[in-house]
C-alpha cells in the first residue's frame, strides 16, 4: 500500500470580505491530495484536504520541500505499525524531514494540509465518515455511537463591516445567518471607535435573542488600553466571548486583561504549535473552565499536533468544550464531532469555495451534523466538485 | 526613483553537514534583487541580500505573496517621507500586506531579504559600505567613524560530529580555523552522549585556550532534564556559553535552566518576531548583564524588525554587547558593526556560497573588519559571484 502521487492545487478564495486587519480578496489556499495505489470501483481512493483559510496557498513549501521529502521516503515508513492504513503522523513527521525547531508559521499550514489528507484517505479506505473513522483509531474501546449523532453546536461567523448604513446591514446579514439555523453568533470589532462599535453589538445581540448568543472578534487589533477600554463595556454588555484582542503572541498583553476582564476571553487562532499553544497557557493568564481555546488544525501541522495540544489543554484544567476551532469547514467539521469539541465556526456564504458545510449535512437549531459520506465529505461541497475534479482530472 | 524589476532565485546550499536536528545537504536560501531605474556606470543599481541560513528558499512566499505586493505599489510609497532614498520599513510593510499576525515563520525570512535588498541598495545609492551607511542612517548626529574600523568580534561556529576518529577530527577542523584567525570557537553538542560530548568539550576547549573561548550549542534538542544534566557538567567545565539547550520556544525549561546554570545561556536564533522576542524577554528567564540574544535580521523581517527587537532587549535591560546575531555572513557583519553590537558568527567553509566573508574583509586575533564596498559587499565574494550575475543576467 502506498502513495502513488501528490498533487497540490492554490485556490483563489472568492466573496469580498475584511476583518479589521485583512482582505481576505487576495487569499489562497492549497488543496492538495494524496493519490493512492489503492483502487474502489476501479478508480484510485484518494485523500483530500487543505490547510484551513487565512494565511495563503502554500505552494511553495509544499512543492520544493515536503511533496520531494514524502515521495522519497520508502512506503512503509507512511504506513502505521501494523502497516493496515497510512499514518497521519509520519506523513507529517516526513515532511519536516530537516526542518529547524521554532518558526511555526506558513509551513504548519502546509503540513497540515497533507497530514489532514492522510485521515480522508484512511477514513475513505475504511469506508466511513472522518469523524467516525478519528473516534474509532483514537479511541477504539469506547466509539460506542449513537445512530443518529446529536450535531454539534456552530456558530456563524461574520459581522463584517460595510461602507454604508451599517447597523442595516449588519441586521440583515445576521437575520440572514438565523434564517439558515444558526441560534449564535460572531461579529467583527475594531474597526470602528469604541461606541460604534458597541452601537454593532447592540445592533446584533437584539437579533441574536441576547449578548449570551453574541462573540466579538478584534483580530489581534488592539494594544493593551484599548483592549481593557473594550472589555469594559463588553463585559457590560454580557456578550458571549470577546476574541483576540490584541497580537495573539501577546501573553503579557492578555494576562493583564483576564485580570480585569470578567467575562470569556477566546484565542489561539492564530497559534500554530503545541509549543506555542503551551506558552499560552503558562503565561496568558486564560482560565480554566471560563475561558476558550481556537486552535486550529488546519493551520497548525494537522490532527496529530492538535491533539497534543488537547493534552496540554487539559493538563492547564480546560476541558474539550472549552476548544472550538477556527476555520469553518467541513475539515473541522468532522474532527469537532469525532473529538466532542465545544463547537464549531462557520462562515456562510463566504471563504469559498471552502468554506461552509455541503448540502448533506443538517443545520438545525445552531446544530450541525456531517453527512455519512467517506472521509471529510469535500466531495459533496457543490462550491468543491469542480476544484477537486480539476485537481485530480490527470490522477483518475 | 522607483523598483524596476524584483528577481528571486533559490541557492543551495554546499557543503554537507549536520547539526544535532537538522542535515543541511538539502537547504536552500532565497537571493534576491532590487533592481532600481537609478544607474551609475550605465547599469541600473541593484540592491541584494538573502534570507539568511537555515530555514530555506521562499521563493513561493516570495513570487506568490510578496513580489506582486511590491511591483502594485504606488513607487513613492517605497520612498522614505523625503523621497531621497527607498524605505527599508516601508518595503517590509508593503510586503506584509493582508497578512494575519502571528505564525512567525517562512515569511519572517522571505521579507527579510526584501528587506535587506533595500539597505544595500540606499547604500549602493550613496556610495558606501552597508555599515557607514545603515549608522549614519539611524544615528546621524553621532556617526563620526574612525578611518580605521577595530573590528568586531567573531567566532567560528562549527564542531560538527564527525562518522570516525571524532576527537582527532574535531581538533583538526578547530585548529584550521585558529590558523585562520578565529581565537573563540562553538561546538555541537546533543548528537552523542553527555560523556561523549564533554570529551568533545575539553579536546575543544584546549585548543581554544580555554573553556571561555569555547560555546556550545544543543540546537534546541533537550528535555528540561538532560538541558540540567548537561548544564551542570557545562558549567563545572566554564564554556563561554551554552546555547538553545531545549526548544527555542520553550520559555518555561530556559526559565527553569536558569534558576541553576550558572554561566551564560544563549538563544533567539529561532524567534522571528518583535513579539516571540518580547516574550522570551519577559518569560524565559534570562539574566540581564549576562546571557546572550542571537535574533538574526535575515530570518525575521529584516533590520528594521530587529532594531525594535534591540529597544526591547534594552527596556529589559540587556546591553548590545549581549546581542550576537546568529547567521555568519557578510550581511549580519555589517550590521554588527554599525550598531556596534558584542559580535558576530562565521561558519567558516560552510554554508557555501553564502556563509563567511569576502577575501577584502580581514580577520585579524579574533576581530574582523568590513571591506569598504559599496552595501553589503556580497559581489566580492568570490563563491557568489557567479551567483549574483546568474541573477542579474537578464536585469543588466
């Protein structure tokens, strides 16, 4: 059993939109799949993945550097010890075959990609959904499942500012994401003053039947004054949780705002290793039980590293529904499922072709349920078929 | 005056050797190109540097992010505010725009050389060496330079392990570079055992003189335990210093490390940000007057990024003379020379065709000393050459 070939595609993500710091027009990502010798209904099982949204194709990193290192390697090695089905974690520990210690940055993404490739090519081997193939390899004494999954909880990602008659738009986009199923919600900060902004937080917090059903996202905007000064009146205003800040690297800055700051504090988007997810919680002050964690493996060298980052989250006394990953796809999607996590974002109508679930899967009363297709289901996505099919159209 | 083309090519790297981590036989370094539409002796001036040593070409960060950023740009923008040279600052800026913050990796070294490039550029542009230049730029009422530099220190980093005869080759490869001037040395230590290691230790230390012209460096590879282990041993032997004993980012072992190794710990060479730097400052432990900061420039947004690495080193109250960059090459000997800096590496040999000096730049006891030609000089040296015209080809 082996890998045959590695194709990798960037793709241009499509729908306009800024947070307070990026346009995300320019954007790409890389998805890439993993071609096997291994063949159903005469056809090669192939994996597929890409390394979330938000910080750019990497194309570069994964065609001079890891394709070279995990085509090189000898079959086996990509095997798991029983040598029954490929192993996310050596794909991924190949990859960084001579790779330096420290500088997580664009190459986490690209790991990611094909270490997450690994579990949708397994899981379609198995012939099952990820989240149902995740649960049965980590924990094979208790995947136990109900027939009918209970869905886990998402939230609609969004708020997004716009040139004119703010507050009615923002009304309608939200009203928008309650007519689709979603009971709870994300909006932008920062990029307005302070009492705009909370003019937006009570424009949406009507809709959302509450601040409890209401996030707020600064995108790592503010210095350590303007963050306290927003804490303020946010924490008046009872929202559900207040979001990066300042620099997501900024343990100091974050550890002097949890001391005033009464309500949940949400990072880690932007943390792509379980070093630096370690420091976060040795030095950032979050607290146990209150406070959320948003890693994300697409971002960060893949499921395998994201659960040693659950590890130290439990060890620093944070339970899995305190992690809801960034990135709102299927990807994560599956692994939220398969893992039990707190909940999931998703980003309606925007980020595509990526973003968002396929029409398979149900959104009921701010729940989501995967489809039973095998693997991450990337194939169902309406905005997907025709990416995949163009990147595999020589493979097939 | 405006940027009239932007040329990248990937270099590998020559030279095989190991650290305890990583083999280098498969690296690569980005070179690039600022091409002006300013000519002196009718061919356009360019300004060129790299991206450092040891993180790999980005030439994919670079063609797909980077370049279109810079060549979209609005040509005063590229300006500083009196439009008498180009901006260092604002090439860097430009260069990062719509990026996320956080993930301080590949891209801190693909802006760097862009970076870079536009210091030996403005000082191509004024006819002098990278040093006068970047001092009189960021000193200009105190930069009245002696006619003859002094020098700046330097060592030779090296100690590789070696597959037979360790110790006699070992003490080969140190009095090579005792006859070429070096008077202080680093060894690898962490890619054999602890007793293994201080054999190497003390046949190095003899032939430097002495355990205190002799460093050490684990490359990020220990656990708390054995980084303790060693320190102890380290400590009784009195190595000038002991460097990235566990995971650069690990701040709590170095913090731990530090309560009970009593010499000099070194380490930076892995962070690549303001921000990784201001935590390891404010986390790690480290003890102002004694250890050591080897931030390199070329891995981490360039020399302007840098200097606000070094305002923070000192509002923690670190000397410069405590900053000794990581990345022995004719770049960082420029810029340890115009801020004055405690020294600089060399990697004599190695590391091809970037590492080490050009043959116009002397090396006398220990010191040495910048030749005077215009910006960094890299077209003197003689290995990259025909690098250099390789990329120019079509530009001049």
């Amino acid at each position: 059993m082996r890998i045959s070939a590695i194709l990798e595609q960037p793709i241009q993500l499509q729908g306009n939109m800024a947070n307070a710091v990026v346009d995300f027009s320019s954007h790409t990502v890389s998805i890439v799949a993993l071609v096997s010798d291994q063949r159903r209904n005469g056809k090669p099982v192939v994996g597929i993945a890409f390394n979330s949204i938000g910080r750019f194709a990497q194309s570069g990193i994964l065609r001079q550097r890891m394709l070279p290192r995990l085509l090189r390697a000898a079959p086996e090695s990509l095997l798991n010890p029983e040598q029954t089905a490929f192993s996310p974690a050596a794909v991924a520990k190949i990859a960084m075959t001579n790779e330096k210690p420290g500088g997580h940055g664009d190459r986490a993404g690209a790991v990611a990609a094909l270490e997450l490739a690994t579990w949708d090519l397994n899981a379609k081997l198995a012939d099952e959904p990820a989240w149902a193939h995740i649960a049965k390899t980590l924990y094979p004494s208790t995947s136990n499942y109900p027939d009918k999954l209970p869905g886990v909880p998402v939230y609609a990602a969004g708020g997004y500012y716009y040139p004119t008659n703010h507050n009615d738009q923002l009304s309608d986009e939200l009203l928008a994401y309650r007519d689709q199923g979603y009971t709870d919600f994300k909006i932008k900060i920062g990029g307005a003053s302070l009492s705009e902004d909370m003019q937006r937080v009570n424009t949406a917090a009507r809709i959302a039947g509450g601040a409890q059903h209401l996030a707020v996202d600064a995108n790592g905007r503010f210095d350590g004054a303007t963050a306290r000064a927003y804490g303020q009146e946010l924490a008046a205003a009872g929202v559900r949780w207040y979001e990066e800040p300042g620099d997501p690297l900024d343990y100091g800055l974050m550890a002097k705002l949890a001391t005033t700051y009464s309500g949940t504090l949400a990072t880690g988007e932007n943390l792509f290793s379980v070093i630096d997810t370690k420091n976060l919680l040795q030095f950032a002050g979050l607290r146990p039980q209150q406070d959320l964690l948003q890693m994300d493996p697409g971002l960060s060298y893949g499921l395998t590293a994201y659960l040693e980052m659950l590890t130290a989250a439990k060890t620093a006394g944070f339970s899995r529904k305190q992690c809801i990953p960034h990135g709102g796809h299927l990807i994560n999607l599956h692994i939220v499922t398969a893992l039990e996590l707190g909940g999931c974002e998703s980003y309606p109508g925007v980020f595509q072709p990526f973003g968002g679930y396929s029409p398979q899967c149900t959104l009921t009363n701010g729940r989501v349920i995967p489809s039973d297709a095998p693997g991450f289901g990337l194939e169902q996505k309406t905005e997907l078929t025709a990416v995949i099919a163009g990147l595999l159209k020589d493979a097939m």
